[in-house]
C-alpha cells in the first residue's frame, strides 16, 4: 500500500527514494515564506492601526486584527494537501482531498451577520493564534530546520565544486569553519555531506509531520464542531424539506379555494344562461362549447390541484392516498398499506409521490397487466414497495423520473431502489426513517 501521510512515509525503507522527502522540504519551506509574510502583514496592520486611531480610520484597521487568521488558515488547509494522498491519486480533483474549514455559514446573507458569526466561533480565535504561532514563532524554526538540515548538508556536498571554481583548486574555507586544500579533502566532506543530507531529509519528514499535526490541531474542526455541523446540515434540511411540503399544501389551498370555485361559480352561471337562451339559436350553441370548456377547465384545474398535493393525503394519511393512487391507474393495482398511524407529513408526501410516480410509469412503459402497493411501519421505517408483472429493463437512470424521486427520498436519509430483470418483474422499493404519530383515536404503538 502507498502511504497516506508523511508518518508513514518515515517508516518505509523507500522514503528517500520516494516524492515524499522533497513534498516535506517544500512544505517547510513554503512554511518559512508564509510565516515571514504573515510577521509582516501583522505588524503592518497593527502599526497603521494604532498610527491612524487617532482619526478613528485606524481603529476598523484593528478590528481586522481578528480576522487574520482566516485567510492564513485557508492557506494552511491547502498546504496540508502536500502531505498526504488524497481522490486525486485515484483520477479525483484536488479540491476533493482538501480538508474541510472550522467555520458554519452565517443565518442570514450580508456583512454583518458574517462578522457576527465568526466573532462568536472559537474556530476564528484558535486561526488567530495559528497565524500568531506561525508569523512570529514557527517560521524562524522552520528556518533553522531548513539551514541545519538542507543548506549546511548542501554545502557540504558542493565542496569539490567550490573548491575548483571559488578555491581556484588550493584553498576553501567551508561553512567558514572547515578548511579545505585539496581535492581528496573535499571530496571526503562531499560524502559526509550526502550522508548529512540524507539525516537532514529524514528530519525535515519530522517536522513538517509535527507543523501538520499542529495545524490540523488549529485550523481543522474538532469532532465535537464537525458533529455540530453535521446535526445542523441536517436540520437544515429538515427544515427546507418541511418548507417545501408547507408551500406545496398552500398551493393547494388557494387553488382549491380560490380558482376552482370561481370555475364553479363560472359553470354553474353558463348553465343558467343556456337554461334563459332560445334552443335552437346561435347563442344558445357558443353557450354550450363555453360550459363545456369551463367543465373541461375545472376537470383540470382539479386534476392539477390532486397532483400538487391530494386533499385526501392531508386529511387521512398515507394509506387512503395510496389507495386513492390505485383507483386512479389504468392498471387494475392491488393495495395493502399497514401503517399504525399518521406519519410526518414530509414523509407521507414523498412517499405517496413515489407511489404515484411508480404507478405513472406502470401505465406508461411496462405494458403489466397487474400491480401491487404494499406498505408498513417495521423497526422505524416506513417501507414501501410497488411491484407490476411487466416487460422490466426499468433504468432509473433513462429519464423515467424514478431519479428525481430518489433524491427527494434521501433528503430524508431514506433509499428508494429499483429491481428491474428484463422481462420482468419490476420492484420499486423505498425505505424512509420515521416515527408514528399520535392520532385523534389515540397514540399510535
């Protein structure tokens, strides 16, 4: 197996065979650059701060002070990646490998709710002592190891070089300590250089282990705040989920209520009307093709309201739309829905819709003669399957908008699977995590 990390380079007998010593010695040294430029970019925000208070301009030039961190620790984040194999390897991207940041999005677009969010996170205060660390303490280590461990052994190595160009072949002082006079001299100090060097490398894998270590401490989340954010993406979700279902029912409302009688009361006047007009004259005919439009209008208008969101899926649960579902299709469809209750309603939308769709494509592409809903409550899931005896070969992937039902069902933590052989039968099964509710005949079991 390849390794992973830099800690289990070190321990492979290939290490300095490998990419892994150079992928440490440029992560130490791009280490040393960016911790000079943060030393800079600090004291230089800090004195034009306390230069411009006194014109008030420099006290916002110290607020930023706080901020200093973040984009240090974006940096870091992406200089963690040198050090460790990643998708990429695999034919992935390089962002995929990249770690995550410590910070949640703010609650409400703009400026200050951003600067109100991070000043409350102890993500934005541990980055701010990382570019501390980094600006006015690690980069001068990072430094030392580098001169010790790369330069000196470097130098060492170039001796015989040094000695012919710098020397003119008779004398060199090298690393102004050792003198050397002849070629035989030099070159014994180049094998004891190659031999430093080779120390030197194993010692930069070291450090740049433990400046990653330290890193990954400060500027990665923690598992407490990935778990935090992972329980709130989810009920973010949630919420966006309940949101859709609460738009969709009033949807339906205000079209049950306000467009369908109006197209009653229209119906029921243009039947009066025909009632008053001659029988048998013109008027009495452009009566009947406008009651007859209107009827085929509000036979619309109600089928669009049914596919919205079915009155009877609100007012008797899941069971009772299903079986509404199954009158509906074309294909004699037999139905056994045990449930012990109500479910949520966001469950019981997406999984009548799935129903609904299920049997959509039972008319349309399977050519059955016979389908079959069945559906319970077991171990905490509601399970669904709908099954027909036709031709098979479904491909949820081939637009039959089985695709589009299965993300809706995930963002319930739910999984909708599809068994297809061709020439059949085909199985739609879902599975969507949920509890009973209570009901008004008493608590469900």
């Amino acid at each position: 197996m390849r390794p992973r990390t830099v800690w289990q380079a070190l321990a492979r007998p290939d290490y300095l065979l490998s990419s892994w010593p150079w992928r440490a010695a440029g992560y130490v040294l791009a280490g040393v650059v960016l911790g000079a430029v943060v030393l800079a970019g600090l004291v230089g925000l800090v004195a034009a701060g306390g230069l411009l208070t006194v014109v008030l301009v420099g006290l916002p030039l110290l607020g930023l002070t706080a901020f200093a961190g973040l984009p240090v620790a974006a940096v870091e984040r992406w200089r963690l990646g040198w050090l460790q194999e990643g998708p990429d390897d695999a034919g992935g991207t390089e962002a995929a490998r990249l770690p995550a940041p410590a910070h949640v999005d703010p609650p409400a677009p703009g400026l200050r709710s951003w600067l109100a969010t991070r000043l409350r996170e102890a993500a934005t205060w541990r980055e701010l002592g990382h570019a501390l660390l980094t600006g006015f303490l690690l980069w001068p280590v990072e430094a030392l190891v580098v001169t010790v461990a790369l330069v000196f052994p470097a130098a060492l190595v170039a001796t015989p070089l040094l000695l012919a160009t710098a020397g003119e072949g008779r004398e060199l002082k090298v690393l102004k300590t050792v003198t050397v006079t002849g070629q035989a001299q030099a070159c014994g100090l180049a094998a004891l250089g190659l031999l430093a060097l080779g120390a030197g490398l194993y010692g930069v894998g070291v450090a740049a282990g433990a400046r990653a270590g330290l890193t990954r401490l400060l500027v990665l989340p923690r598992a407490g705040e990935a778990e935090a954010r992972v329980r709130e993406l989810a009920h973010s979700r949630a919420r966006l989920v309940e949101a859709f279902e609460a738009e969709r029912r009033r949807i339906e409302r205000d079209l049950h209520d306000g467009a369908q009688q109006r197209l009653v009361a229209l119906t029921m006047a243009l039947g009066l009307a025909r009632l008053d007009a001659p029988p048998d004259g013109p008027l009495a005919a452009q009566l009947a093709r406008a009651h007859a439009q209107a009827d085929a209008a509000l036979a619309e208008l109600r089928e669009l309201i049914h596919g919205v969101h079915p009155q009877v899926l609100a007012d008797h649960g899941l069971a009772a739309a299903v079986a509404d579902a199954a009158d509906r299709s074309p294909v004699p469809v037999e139905t056994e829905v045990d449930l012990p209750g109500r479910l949520p309603a966001a469950v019981e939308a997406a999984a009548y819709f799935v129903v609904r769709e299920a049997l959509a494509n039972v008319a349309r592409h399977s050519g059955a003669r016979r389908a079959r809903v069945r559906g319970a409550h077991r171990h905490g899931r509601l399970v669904l399957e709908v099954e027909d005896d036709g031709r098979g070969g479904a491909d949820p992937a081939a637009g039959s908008g089985l695709t589009g039902l299965g993300d809706r069902v995930s963002v319930l933590d739910g999984r909708l699977g599809v068994t297809s052989p061709p020439g059949g039968p085909t199985l739609v099964r879902v599975e969507i995590p949920c509890a009973t509710q209570p009901t008004a005949d008493g608590p469900c079991a």
